[in-house]
C-alpha cells in the first residue's frame, strides 16, 4: 500500500522490518505519556502500530506529539525497532516492534468522538446515535471487519458466477410500478408531468427478459427497493443476489446455489454438507409450524389428534368434531419452567389465534401434573407417550383448533420453548429448501392473490386445478432458508404468453389491466421465450447470519432506522418548493388532506 506519503500501513511491519525508515499515516487510537516518553497507537484499517516519542530522539516531535489527541489524524516518520521483551503485545500482529519517530505531521485534528469508538464500550452505545455518526462507527474494528467481509464475499460471489459461465448485466434502477407484493417507491419525471418511473422491488422482469434475449445464464448483485414496514433483516434499500437460468428445471437451480452457498459459508470457516436438506412447504408447516423452519433443533410439532379420538377431555374432542386437530410439541426437559413463562406462552398463542395452551408437566413416571391429566385415559397416556417420546423432565404442549392455525400458534411457541431450554446452536448454519408452495392464498380481503409472484409457474401435475381449485395449485417454486431466516426464493417462470394471460386472469386482471402493466413481457413471451428459472438470494440477511452481526443495518455502510430514516443525511426532508414546481407537484395542507 506504498504511496507518495507512506511507505507502509499500521498492520503491515513485523520484526524483519527492525532497522528500516518508514512513514506511515492514519488516526491516533491512544495517546500515553510514561515518564516523558510518548506512546500513540497509529490506526488505520490495515491495523494498529505503536509509535514512540522520545525527546531525546527529536525534541520537535516529541513538542508536537504533546497536542496530539485521539482521532487526529497524523504522518509520523521513523526507524522501526524491537519492542523491549516485556513490552512485547502479542494479541497485535505487529506486537513485536514499535516505530522510534523523529518527524510528525498533523494533518486534522479532531473533536472528541460523542462516543466511545472502542468495539466494546460503543455497541453500549444507542443505535440512533451510532447512525447518526455513522462515518465514525465505521472506524470501529468490527464496522471494519464486516464491511471487509461484505467485499470479500461478493468477490467470490462473481468469481463463482463467472466461471459457471454467468453473464453480469446491470438493469435499470428507473422501471415501471408493477404490482409485485409491497409498495413501490415512486420518481416522478420532470419531462413527463403526471408520470412516474418506480424503483425496482427486484429485476424480475428485466431478468426474464434477458432469459427471451438469449443470455441463457444471468447474474448480478443488484439494488432493490421496497416500501414496507421493517424489522432487524429489512431495509426500504437492500442487496440481493439475483440470478436467472434458461433450459432448467428446479433441480438445476437448486443444485447451483447449494455449491454457492457451501462457497460462500467456507469463506467464513461454516461448513455446509450437500446436497442442502429439503422439505415441502406442507411438511415445513406440519413440522415446524413455518415456512421459513428453524431446523437447529428438534421439538417438531406432532399430530395426536387420533389419540384423543374417544377422548373425555371436551375442549379437544369438539375441536375433532369441527374437523379441527390437536397437535403437540415435546419441549424436553422444561418440566421445571416457571408458571409465569407458561402464563407468557399461552399470551403468545392466544395472540396467534388459539384458545389457550394446554400443557403437562412430567415430574415423575406416573406423576403428570396438569389441570387436563384428570380427564386423560390410560390409553391415552400410553399412546402420548409412544408418539411424544415423553420422559421424566419433559413439558408437554397442545394447540387445538383448525390444522393451519395449531401450526402457526405452536410454530411460535417451539421457538420460545427453544430458547428457554437452549437447545439452539448458535455456531450452526443449517440450511434448508422449502419446496412445493402454494401458488395462491388469500389476502386480508379474501381475495385470491399470489404466494409469490405473478410469474412463478404452477406444478404442471396441478394444471387441471387452476380453473376451479385454484387454492390446491402448487407452484415450481422454492425458498432457501438459515436458521429460520429467509434467504431467498425462485421458481420456474412462465414461458408461455397464454398461462401468463390466464394467471393474470385468475387474479381478477382485465385483459385491459394486464396490458397496461405487462403488455412488454407478455409480447417478449409470444417471441420464442425458453422455458427459465431463477432465484434471489438476500446477500444482506446471508452476511447478517454468516457474520454472526446483530441485524442487516451492521453488515451495510449506510443503513436505514426502522423507520426508514438516515440519521446521518437527514432524509427523508423536505425540498425546495423550485423543485417540485419542476415536477409538477403540489402538496396538500394538513387541512385539505
């Protein structure tokens, strides 16, 4: 890293260097007076060097080094030597050695930090004052280390790409406002009063497209944009890796981004075995209680309900009557969890939509304590047993209700009682497709929408199925799924400008609606398009996960709050009323809104 000011950086010299003039720039980390003598650690992002100041060396250095405070930033020249034996720092790679100055230049000096730039002491810091000097939380070590890594991961991510014969193309960040799931963020043109372009919420179409032009294989770490509420792995701005392949089917996508990811996990010293375990959505939802499943650990969901087919226990046998089920989790060893944590469990599943929480405590062989065990059979201890694996210790757990709902409910509560027993691994990376979804469900209206997208393809065994039974469709489509965080997720397109027109059709799209908003994709569609798939993975969330950082707004430089605010540029804010006269826009007052 020679330039025209430094010969080295602050990581770079070790003991072969003892005799050498050097010059070396970066920010004052410390500052220490002993007895005369001066120590500055120089920092920049290469690492930490001690440098010494010593009036016997140069009085004028030494003079100067005695205003120098941290976060200055400096130039010091001078020879490096041994550190003293017992001065040696061995948790620094350059430890060993120490710079002996006899020239310092101040180029800025700095006010004091408004927090602590030390890792440890500035994570104790608030996040909206850490973004708001987000400039000065990136000189942090760790800040450093994941944005390093980001680097290092997309690197390979083109490096893999590349050599499986991918091509890179950039598509455009101004696009058109399709609806595709969340609210688009809006530009509007100058040029064309009334008329907007949306930033892309992914480039789904323009990737389908290149499909219809003949690339074959695309990809390209891409911008997306969505307005939508946020939590720890969302921004309104985000990165994802997209990709698109022609002439495949989803075993052939699958496949490509399983070695991806054992790539990318390798890089960060994770190990993933392939091929990646797969399940459907169906088995992910009776399992797991979720589509995005946690498989660190076990606590699956199990259905009982045939245990309790002649059962005395009234609660559950009208839930059988309706045609409802009863499910159970084995949370082993928990027997002993306070009542406050059970009273906090049944809040979260009455929350999710079921009556109570029922729940037995194991404490002995034949010593079940709970308000049900009373109104239980022999036959029906015998049979939980058997198909709960009970033993001595264990907490038993049942939802009754509708099969989807018991799911979600106890969905949450497996991952509460999880954590409660500790049972999840945090060094573990388990992966998992989730495959076979739904291709529609119904929105908060009751009305039919897409799972997805509009352009995923449906399993060509449920082609009959679309006309009258459109809720049993399920599509060629899958998501990737760590440690119970979405990834990302693909499916097989549509190739065929007829079943595009017809699903448009089925979501309530006039042939009017469809061309006004799709008439480009569906022309390309009717000139030779290759049957094509692909797949977006969120490079955000997968560098969260592999970094162990605590949310997505760690591993991007300038991230977002939850309310989509930038503390540091102050935006969103107001503008100029020039400019929006030059959009044509004029906005309400409080009165007229």
């Amino acid at each position: 890293m020679k330039t025209s000011m430094r010969t080295h950086t602050c990581g770079e010299l070790r003991s072969d260097a003892v005799g050498t003039n050097v010059r070396m720039c970066g920010w004052v980390e410390t500052v220490r007076d002993h007895g005369g003598v001066i120590f500055i650690d120089l920092r920049d992002r290469f690492g930490i060097t001690q440098v010494i100041f010593d009036p016997r060396d140069s009085a004028k250095a030494w003079d100067e080094a005695q205003h120098v405070r941290p976060e200055y930033v400096i130039a010091v020249a001078g020879r490096v030597e041994l550190r003293p034996e017992e001065m040696k720092n061995e948790k620094l790679p350059t430890g060993e050695i120490e710079v002996r100055c006899d020239a310092i230049t101040v180029f800025n000096k700095s006010r004091t930090a408004p927090f602590p730039l030390e890792d440890k002491e500035a994570v104790k810091v608030s996040e909206d004052l850490r973004l708001s000097y987000r400039y000065l939380d990136l000189r942090r070590r760790r800040s450093q280390e994941l944005l390093r890594r980001r680097h290092e991961l997309a690197m390979r991510v083109r490096r893999f790409f590349d050599a499986q014969g991918f091509v890179e193309v950039e598509t455009p960040v101004l696009t058109k406002s399709t609806p595709e799931g969340a609210r688009d963020y809006l530009v509007p043109s100058r040029i064309m009063p009334g008329c907007f372009y949306a930033l892309p919420q992914a480039p789904q179409q323009y990737k389908q497209l290149l499909m219809v032009a003949g690339f074959d294989r695309y990809f390209q770490i891409a911008r997306c944009f969505r307005d939508e509420d946020l939590r720890a792995d969302r921004q309104p701005e985000f990165t994802q890796i997209d990709m698109e392949m022609s002439f495949v089917e989803p075993e052939d996508i699958i496949s490509t981004v399983d070695a991806l990811l054992r790539d990318l996990a390798a890089s960060v010293g994770r190990k993933v075995d392939l091929p990646i375990k797969r399940i459907t959505y169906r088995e992910a939802m009776d399992m797991y209680g979720s589509d995005r499943p946690d498989t660190r650990f076990g606590m699956h969901i199990i259905d009982v309900s045939d245990v309790f087919a002649e059962t005395g226990l009234q609660v559950f046998a009208r839930v059988l009557a309706d045609g409802g089920r009863v499910k159970a989790i084995n949370a082993k060893g928990l027997a002993g969890a306070p009542l406050r944590v059970l009273d906090e469990w049944t809040v979260a599943a009455k929350a999710a939509g079921l009556g109570g929480l029922a729940h037995i405590r194991v404490q002995a062989e034949d010593t079940w304590k709970s308000p049900i065990t009373k109104f239980l059979s022999e036959k029906e201890k015998a049979g939980l047993r058997e198909r709960l694996d009970i033993e001595v210790g264990d907490l038993i757990l049942f939802g009754a209700d509708s099969a989807d709902l018991v799911n979600r409910a106890l969905g949450q509560i497996r991952l509460l009682a999880g954590k409660a027993a500790d049972v999840i691994p945090d060094e573990v990376c388990s992966f998992v497709w989730v495959t076979e979804f739904p291709l529609f469900e119904m929105d908060e209206d009751g009305q039919l929408t897409f799972t997805h997208h509009p352009f995923t393809a449906p399993h060509p065994e449920d082609l009959g199925l679309l006309d009258e039974q459109p809720l049993k469709v399920r599509a060629q489509s899958y998501d990737i799924v760590l440690n119970g965080v979405e990834l990302g997720g693909g499916s097989i397109r549509i190739h065929d400008a007829g079943l595009q027109e017809k699903m448009f059709a089925i979501l309530r799209m006039s042939r009017e609606e469809s061309a006004a908003r799709f008439g480009h994709l569906l022309d390309a569609l009717r000139f030779g398009a290759p049957p094509h798939g692909g797949l977006a993975l969120g490079f955000d969330r997968l560098l969260m996960l592999l970094t162990g950082a605590s949310s997505i707004r760690e591993v991007i430089a300038f991230p977002k709050t939850q309310k989509a605010v930038d503390l540091m540029m102050k935006a969103p804010a107001p503008v100029d009323e020039r400019q929006l006269r030059e959009l044509h826009i004029n906005l309400l007052s409080s009165s007229e809104k």
